[in-house]
C-alpha cells in the first residue's frame, strides 16, 4: 500500500503544479488510493461527511463572522484611536501604535488577513499621512498581522487541533504568551529603526484623552477579556465562546456603537460562507486524504525513518522549522497544515515533543510564511492597500522577519513559553 500511495501523491504534486484546486486533488487522491487498493469507494464520502461532525470545528464558522462583525461595526477606528493614544508618543509612535492594536484586534479575530485587511487599512493610511513611506508602513502592518492567529481566538488553531486532535482550548492558552513576544520584538525594533531614522512622534496625550480613547473602545477591549475569562473560568469551551463573542459582536454594532444595520448583516453572512466554504472543503477532504495515509501506513513508516535519521528532537525540530518556512514561502499556510499535519505530528510524538507546543511551532512558522514571497497573502493584501509593487514588498519585509524568527527560536528550544499557561489553567 506505501508503494501504491507513494505513486499517487507523486500524481497528486504534479496535479497541484499543474494548478488543480488542492481541495478536488486530495478528493481525488483518496478515490484513487480506494479504487487501487481495492477497498470500497463509498469510505470516501463517509470520510468527508464525518469531518464536518465536529464540535470543535464550529468555533471556525462563528470566529469568521464576529471578525466581519467587528470590521462592520466601527471598532477597528476606535481600537486603532486608543493605540494611539497609549503609544503614539514614542518614537516612531504610529508604528508602535500599528503593533499595539494588533495585539488588541487579535483578541477579535483570529485572522491574519482580517487583521492586515480590517485595522490595517487605517494603520497604513494614518502612517502615510503623517510621512511614513509607504513600504515601511505596508511592512510593519503585514509584520504586525502575524500576531493575529497566534493570540487566540485563532482560526488556524482551531484547524490544527482538529487535525492533530489537540486540545484547542489549550492552544489558545499556549498562544497568548509567544503572541505577546512576537509584539514586544517587533517594537524593540521599531525603537531601534525609529532611533536611527528620526521617525516621528505625537505629544503624550494626557491622562483626560487617555481616558476618552479608553472609554470610546471600552466595550470593544471587553471581548478578549469575556473570551479568555469564560473559558478559563469554565463558563463555556472554545466552540462556546466562538457563539458568546459573534452575539457580543453583534450587541456592540447594533446597540452601542450603532455603526452596523441589521441590513448589513446578509452581506456579512454570504461573506463568512464564502471564507467557510473554502475552510470546510479542505478540512474535510484532508480528513479523507489523511485516512488513506493512516491505512497506508505512511506516517507510521515515516515517522520511525524520521526519529532514527535525526535521532535528536533539537535537531528534528530545527529540520521541521526549516521545512515549514521553506514550504510557507510557495503553499498557503492553511492547505500546509492539512498536508503536513499528518506526516509530521507522529515524528514529534515519538520524539516525546509536547503537542501544544509543536502546534505553536506549526501555526507560527505558517503565519510567517504568509509575509514572505512569493505567495505571502498578506504580503499581497498590505502592498494593495499601500499601493506598493510586491518587489518593493518583498524587500522592506525582510528586517522585520528578524523579530518573528527569534520569537521562533525562542518558543522552539524553550517550551515553557508555550506550556506554561496550559499547564497552569487546564494541567496539562
């Protein structure tokens, strides 16, 4: 079965290069891999079906439309005015302020490209008013965007402990400290540039427009404390608190902040189904793709070959580093996850690497990979928005990868940045 698998997947590579839509190829794949191998094809379909019955994976569908929600709903501005507010009186303040409020939307939306999208577009075009160049600008908002799926909530996180079945609610928890990392490095080298370039700054604001910045994003700075709150408190679980923050959402846009119309919300709901509807293809496809290589006994075979070549987790997990930056550069980092998941996570159990934090390692080498070229979508997005060539992109990213990496290396060789949190709330 390894050869006839081995056979397939070489078929399925060229399918890909050749431009056919990953989800059909991994359905294909697993047809092809039955009908060769003599089992019954109707295991596919049922396959397919059984990955769409998960409770975890519903949190997908409800983080998606409270993101949309939410960049309806006139929060972005007023959580962009209180970065602002806190920061902008640094050097390089609106920079500062651009990281800030990341770390904040993260709390939202669990989304990279929501982030660079949604608060982003203010971030670039305030920088740009106040004579930032446009490549530093697009740059430090593609950087800063990272820092959304690592921070919970985190769609990709979701996707992860589903197909790695892992504890989502402790992913979440791994992911605050490595998120608040990655924001700390990125403005050490912000003060850093700043410094050298003059960058300027705002006056402190005082502590009254402190106050009224605060005030005006109060109940939009409430969602990440009513999520982690419910959840470490046992209020509800990861799915649940996806339903209480798209309601929550929704209270904000309709009631408080009026600023979102019921007429806007059938526009929002085609939206989401959209995002879904491409999400919930390559899941549950990759389920069946992911069957067919367990009864292949591939990851089973692969992954002792693996432990006895390397013979070290260090070293296994440098490899993996290596690999998956490699990979993030040319596969977007979702059908990354749904390919790779299955081959490299026995490895890492083998080699006794807690799952937690192999599944930071995964989502964050992914989330870097979608800011390096040539296929980094919110490399793709921040250009757009700044009106930039994706060349001038490509080189006004690489300082700020710097950053990102050392957070990496940080999170790679010192577990209890990851495990810490899980294991003080959840014990584990």
């Amino acid at each position: 079965m390894i050869t006839t698998m081995s056979y397939i997947l070489g078929a399925w590579f060229v399918a890909l290069l050749a431009g056919v839509p990953l989800f059909a190829s991994m359905g294909l794949v697993g047809f092809a891999f039955v009908w060769f191998a003599g089992i019954p094809p109707g295991i596919v379909p049922q396959k397919i079906a059984n990955a769409a019955n998960s409770f975890p994976l519903l949190a997908a569908p409800l983080f998606i439309l409270m993101g949309n929600i939410m960049n309806s709903a006139g929060v972005t501005d007023r959580i962009f005015a209180f970065a602002t507010a806190c920061v902008g009186w640094l050097r390089g303040g609106l920079c500062h302020a651009n990281i800030l409020a990341s770390v904040i939307f993260a709390g939202m939306s669990g989304s990279a490209v929501a982030d660079a999208g949604g608060v982003g577009t203010l971030e670039i075009k305030a920088m740009r008013k106040e004579g930032y160049d446009a490549e530093t600008a697009a740059a430090i908002t593609a950087a800063s965007a990272t820092i959304g799926p690592i921070i919970p909530p985190s769609l990709p996180m979701v996707i992860y402990g589903v197909s790695a079945d892992v504890s989502i609610g402790a992913l979440f928890l791994a992911g605050i400290i490595p998120g608040l990392l990655m924001a700390g490095a990125l403005m050490a080298m912000v003060t850093e540039v700043a410094r050298r370039r003059n960058m300027p700054r705002h006056p402190f604001p005082g502590t009254r427009d402190l106050w009224i910045a605060y005030k005006r994003a109060h109940w939009a700075l409430m969602t990440p404390v009513i999520l982690f709150g419910g959840m470490i408190g046992g209020l509800f679980t990861p799915t649940e608190a996806a339903g209480v923050a798209t309601v929550y959402a929704l209270i904000l846009g309709l009631f408080v902040y009026r600023d979102f119309t019921l007429a806007d919300l059938p526009r929002l709901a085609v939206e989401t189904v959209e995002t879904v509807g491409v999400v919930l293809a390559l899941v549950m496809t990759a389920a069946a793709l992911g069957w067919c290589l367990s009864i292949s006994r591939i990851p089973q075979t692969f992954g002792p070959m693996i432990v006895d070549l390397v013979g070290n987790p260090l070293v296994f997990l440098l490899v993996v580093n290596l690999m998956l930056l490699f990979v993030g550069c040319f596969m977007e980092g979702l059908a990354a996850m749904l390919i790779l998941i299955p081959i490299l996570t026995p490895a890492a159990a083998q080699f006794g690497i807690d799952p937690v934090q192999f599944g930071l390692i995964f989502v964050l080498n992914l989330m870097i990979g979608t800011i390096t070229p040539p296929v980094g979508v919110v490399l793709f997005v921040t250009s757009k928005i700044a009106d930039v060539s994706i060349e001038a992109m490509s080189r006004a990213i690489v300082p700020w990868l710097i950053p990102l990496l050392a957070v990496l290396a940080a999170i790679t060789y010192w577990p209890p940045l990851t495990t810490f949190l899980p294991q003080l709330f959840m014990g584990r």
